[in-house]
C-alpha cells in the first residue's frame, strides 16, 4: 500500500490537481485536516472508503488508522489544505513511515499565497520592484523559529513577504516591519482565500491591522506585505518578451545563435 500526502489547495474544490482527485478517488481510507480542507474536497472518495476528520487526532491517533490500512493493503490518502511541503506537518509522518517501511508520495497542491495573488488579480514578482518571495511565519504559541529566521531578516531585503500563521499579532509585525518597509508600504491579509466566505483586505503596514480587527479575523489567514502589491506601478516590461533581447526560440535578426546562448 501507499500513503498519498495530497495538498488540497487553499479550499475551492477545484482549486485541487486531476491527479490528487483521481487518488482520493480510488483510495479506501482517506484521512483529510477537516479545520481547513472543506468536505466537498474529499467528497470524491468512493462511498464505502473510512474517511475520517483528522482535525481532533494527534499524531499517533492518525498513524495508528494509517498501520491499520497498511496490515490490510489498503492506499490511504492523506489530504492537507494548500500544498504538503508548506507548514503541512508531513515531515513527522513521514519519518513515521519510513520507520514502519511504508511507501509514501507526495501530489503537491496549490498554495495559499497563489491563491491570494489571484484573488488581488495581481503579480507578486513585479520587475525591478521585487524578484523575490520570502514564505514564513511567526512563533506565537507554535513551534519556535530557528534562529536567524525573524521578520526583521527577511525584511532587510525589502522584497514580498507571505506571513503564515500570524494574523493574531498584526500590532507585531506593524512594529517589526515598518522601520524596514514604512507605515505606507503596502499590506494584505487574505482569510479563507477561495472559500464562500473569503475576505480580501487591503491597506498599509499603518492601518492594515485596524481592518483586520473590524472585521474580526483571527485564524486562517494569509499576510502578504511589500511594495510589489500597490496595485498602481510604475515598472519596466520584463525582459522575457523584449523583442531586441536574443532568446534561443526568438531568432533575433544578425544574431548569431551561438552568441544568443551565451546571453
């Protein structure tokens, strides 16, 4: 048997790859995190699987329903909100099964912070503004940072910053992040992104927490924060479809293709 680590997406069931929907498909137990992967997900899964809310299970709990699938030959498939390798838990399950000698794979997901770029309908990697994004988090009451990974670090490189699990200490990262990015600098905070209910909020580093708690949010949300996100720019085309830049398939006239290789 297999245990399939499926991401889920950000939470619109067709937000989810062909691949992780045929898998949930076919697998007799399906295992999904219920706080943040909504049913119609897993609502493919075939009629007589054990699919059960991991939601309320601790570790063991979990690997315990997985070895009881493994002793009967049964594939598992264990669904996670966004995309696995992302704050999706899996690196303890795994070490789990490779020490029980259970194949494993993982189908990767759509991940929050894309979810919330198409719902601003915008880039987050806008040329000579920012080529760069930084994915963290923020400690709070969850496992420690390692050290040297803080939000001023990251901020010194004034690029895009998706802020995970954090949307509880909004005053904090205002105080942490403005002496790097400014009180104007653009900020989002994205809740439930692709959901029914889901909330898109703008603003800056100065008044952006002031909405947050208007409108009461205060899990599941995604911080986005950076001047890549003003929604009015002024930038430079990328250099991708620049007609006089040599590109190996597009032939630039007196170029030689040995010397648009070596561009």
């Amino acid at each position: 048997m297999t245990v399939y680590f499926i991401g889920a997406g950000p939470g619109d069931p067709d937000l989810i790859t062909v691949k992780a929907r045929v898998r949930i498909a076919t697998c007799p137990v399906c295992l999904y995190a219920g706080s943040l992967v909504p049913g119609a997900v897993v609502a493919c899964a075939p009629a007589d699987a054990r699919v059960m809310d991991t939601a309320a299970m601790t570790l063991d709990e979990t690997h315990a329903e997985i070895l009881t699938a493994h002793k009967q030959g049964q594939d598992v498939a264990r669904v996670h909100s966004g995309d696995p390798s992302l704050y999706g838990a899996i690196a303890e399950q795994i070490r789990r099964l490779k020490a029980d000698g259970i194949d494993y794979e993982i189908i990767p997901g759509v991940p929050a912070y894309a979810a919330c770029a198409a719902a601003l309908g915008q880039e987050l990697t806008v040329p000579e503004i920012a080529q760069s994004i930084v994915l963290t988090r923020m400690s709070m009451q969850s496992t420690a940072m390692p050290t040297g990974e803080t939000l001023e670090t990251f901020a010194k490189s004034g690029t895009t910053l998706a802020i995970h699990l954090a949307v509880r200490n909004m005053r904090e990262i205002e105080r942490r992040l403005t002496p790097y990015y400014g009180a104007l600098c653009p900020a989002v905070v994205g809740y439930r992104v692709s959901w029914p209910d889901q909330i898109i909020l703008r603003g800056t580093l100065s008044d952006i927490r002031r909405k947050v708690r208007k409108e009461k949010i205060t899990r599941t949300a995604l911080i986005l924060v950076g001047p890549a996100l003003a929604e009015n720019h002024t930038f430079a085309d990328s250099a991708l479809y620049d007609p006089t830049r040599p590109h190996v398939l597009r032939p630039v006239e007196g170029i030689d293709l040995v010397e648009q290789q070596n561009t």
